[in-house]
C-alpha cells in the first residue's frame, strides 16, 4: 500500500534546469533551478512575456525538450516518481493518461486525415482496454463534456469542419479522455474569441473541482490568473522570479517586474504592447549577465543588484520574491 498522503504533490519540480548548447561558449540555460510543485486539484498559473521560459517549462515537464537543448539538472516527479528514470514506453504512457498538455493552436494537434471520434478513440484504445462500442459512448461522453453541440455528427467530422474554438475543445476531449492528475495548459485559451475562452476556462475548472486534476495555467493575460488560478507563479528570464498565492500576489506584488505586468495589463497600452512581447515597445535589452536578470529594465536597480544574483526569498506565508530590493506596500 502506497504511503503517500492526499496532499502530497503530484507533480514538484526540483532544481530543474534546461540548457541549450552555444558553439565556443558557455550553454544558454533557458530554465535555471526551477522548484514548483502543484498539490492536488491546485490550479498555478505561470505567467511571463515571450522568451520568459514558459513554454520550455512546459516541454521540460513532459519530457519533451527540443533538440540541442536538454534538462542539465534537476528532478521532475510525478506522484513520487521520478520522471527522469522512467523508459520511453512508460513515459509515453504516462503523457495521455496521466500528464496532458493542451496547446494554443489546436489544429497542430489534430490529425486533419482522421475524424474526431478516430482521433479521440486512438487515445482510449492505447491507454484503456474498451471495446469498440464503450470506445465510441466515451467519446460522445466526452465531446458532450466539452460542449461540442450535435456531437453524434460531429464524432464523423474531419478538423478542418470544425471552428477554432470546436478544434480546441476537441484537443481537450483528448486531453481528458484518460481523465489526467496533470494537465498543462500552454497559451491554449489565446486566440479564442472572449466567449469560448469563457467556456474553455469553465471546462478547465469543472475538472479541476469534480476530480482534483492539477492544472499548470500558462498564459500571457495575466487577467485570467486573477480569478482562475490559486496561485501565481511570475517567470523572467527562465527563473521564477515571484510566486504566492492568488490573493496575496494581486494585493502585495513584491517583485518590480511583476508590478510591471500588473501595470501594464491594467492600465497603459505601451507598457500592455510591452509585456506581450512587442519590442518595438521599449523591451528590446536583454537580461543582464550577472546579478539580477531584471537589473537593466529595473527602476529599483541599485548597486548589489548588478552584481549580486537575488534569491527566492519568503517575503509572507507562502509568497516569495526574488529580489534584493522588494516593494513594500
Ligand atoms: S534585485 Fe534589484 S534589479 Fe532586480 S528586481 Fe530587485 S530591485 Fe530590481
């Protein structure tokens, strides 16, 4: 009998570190020393502009980092597990059943010579032993769960008759259709008009609260994060540079770069344009080399910040910032 406990986390990042090759040079780490873990049923969003890490933090989760890069150090566990001496079947079978990722260009992801209920009986046959009449009642369950009117002729349909945002709840059909512990969304609401955005977050929130799914919510609309996540995670230059729980972030930000989103997001459009990744905007500097990564963007930028790397530091019960300088209220 397993001795773990209800909240033990399903899925805790440990040091993870991702480094691409640089021919002459020293390896370009995109991810360094993340440590994240997500409790049962714990929604965290991570948020951060382009290039921040966000999506490489995604592929690193899955084991699917592209190549040169590789993860130089750390410890991925799923259920205790870790993931790094799992085999490639195993990992295969734990991508699908157990760990799914939804994407933000559902058409990627679909086969556009095979129809949905071909597609989404793929993954029932592959993980779980059902014949072919629960295999097609399960896929109607599921596309009914997912909203997809009139399912019984959408079951035949090919993904090129289908919407963006019916491609996108059938990419999350599949994604439930083993009734994941983890899903990772990536960007996968970006795109959608306000209206199915609206229903895709609400399916995402069904699961999370009917079966203690945990769900990693990357996005760059850091307004989604302030009413669907539990807590917030901020990414900057491949490191966590804040994170804590929804309310206390939203109240207290303490990290200069998350007071920067939250600005730009609520009120100033050159600074929204910014965050978002346009760097025609005034974004176009690097992260520094040495001390603070946010050092040469910071208003707060002192000294010891240019020299000396800041640590996640406890700033109040379970929100911790990376910064040498945080902001008090
Ligand atoms: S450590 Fe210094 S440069 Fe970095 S965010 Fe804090 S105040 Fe700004």
């Amino acid at each position: 009998m397993s001795d773990r406990q209800p909240q033990d986390p399903v899925i805790a990042l440990e040091g993870l570190t991702v480094a691409f090759p640089r021919y002459g040079g020293e390896p370009v780490r995109v991810l360094k020393g993340i440590d994240l873990a997500l409790a049962p049923g714990e929604v965290v969003g991570v948020v951060g502009e382009s290039g921040s890490g966000k999506t490489m933090l995604a592929r690193a989760i899955m084991r699917l980092v592209p190549r040169p890069g590789r993860i130089e150090a750390g410890r991925i566990s799923f259920d205790g597990r870790d993931m790094g001496q799992l085999d490639g079947e195993a990992l295969r079978r734990l991508r699908g059943r157990d760990i799914a990722m939804i994407i933000a260009n559902p058409r990627s992801e679909l086969d556009p010579l095979e129809t949905v209920g071909q597609q989404i009986g793929n993954v029932l046959r592959h993980h779980l032993t059902l014949d072919k009449p629960a295999i097609r009642a399960r896929s109607l369950e599921l596309l009914r769960q997912v909203s997809i009117p009139d399912p019984e002729r959408r079951i035949n349909a090919y993904p090129h008759e289908l919407s963006g945002g019916m491609a996108q709840r059938v990419v999350m059909a599949i994604a439930l259709a083993c009734q994941p512990r983890f899903i990772i969304s990536d960007d996968a609401t970006s795109g959608l008009d306000v209206t199915v955005q609206a229903q895709v977050l609400e399916l995402m929130r069904k699961l999370v609260v009917e079966r203690g799914t945990s769900l990693l919510f990357i996005t760059r609309d850091i307004g989604i994060t302030a009413h669907f996540c539990d807590r917030v995670a901020v990414l900057f230059a491949g490191e966590i540079v804040e994170i804590g729980p929804r309310h206390a972030f939203f109240a207290d930000p303490k990290h200069p770069y998350a007071i920067l989103l939250l600005a730009a997001y609520a009120q100033n459009e050159r600074l929204r344009r910014y965050w978002l990744g346009d760097t025609t905007a005034g974004a176009a500097e690097g992260p520094a080399t040495t001390g603070c990564p946010f050092a040469r963007r910071c208003v707060r930028a002192q000294d010891r910040c240019r020299t000396e790397h800041p640590r996640l530091e406890e700033m109040a019960p379970g929100h911790f910032a990376r910064c040498h300088f945080p902001v008090e209220r």
